[in-house]
C-alpha cells in the first residue's frame, strides 16, 4: 500500500522534518519571474507601462528577459509598488546591503 506524503514526513527524524519545513518556506518567498512577481502585486502589464510611461508591449518584454539592467529592474519594482535591495554575501562576512552604484559607474 502507497504511503502519503505526510505519513513520510512523519516518519522522518525531528531535525530532518525541521530542515524540510524551513526550506519549503524558504522557497514559498521566492518567485521565479517578474511576471509572477506582479502577479503577487495585483497589477497588471498595462497599469505598470502607465506608471513606467511605456507601451505595456514593452512591459512584457521586461518580463520575458533573461537579463537587464539594475536600473530597469528597480524601475519595474518601484511601479508595483516594491523596494528593491541588492544584497551581496560574501564568504566570512555578513551580508551587505549595496545602496548606490554611483562610485562604481565609469567616469
């Protein structure tokens, strides 16, 4: 007889059951794409082109690519109403929080 999920996780040692729980809620935070990410905001590509003073195709292609600048992904964040913190972590050292580019653009 097949066993569910649930009579698995149960069987599963405290601290294994622990881990489980806090990765599953780890990866319930994360989204996958902006489009989910608007998704969750409850807007839609035509109020976020309004907002961006752009074509809403071309919120759409925002959404599609694979790369872009900082500068239009927090421009895209800002009109869905977010805050955009790019956070670095490096080996040894807490995590730092970058609030400006601006010493780091070429002259």
């Amino acid at each position: 007889m097949a066993r569910t999920l649930r009579e698995v996780l149960d069987a599963l040692p405290a601290e294994e059951r622990v881990a489980i729980d806090r990765r599953y809620k780890e990866l319930i935070d994360e989204v996958e794409s902006l489009r989910e990410l608007r998704h969750i905001s409850e807007m839609s590509q035509a109020k976020i082109a309004k907002a961006l003073s752009i074509s809403q195709p071309a919120v759409s292609k925002i959404e599609k690519q694979t790369d872009m600048y900082l500068s239009t992904l927090r421009s895209y964040v800002e009109a869905i109403g977010g805050e955009l913190d790019v956070i670095v972590r490096l080996p040894h050292r807490s995590p730092v929080k970058v609030k400006s580019f601006e010493d780091a653009a070429p002259s």
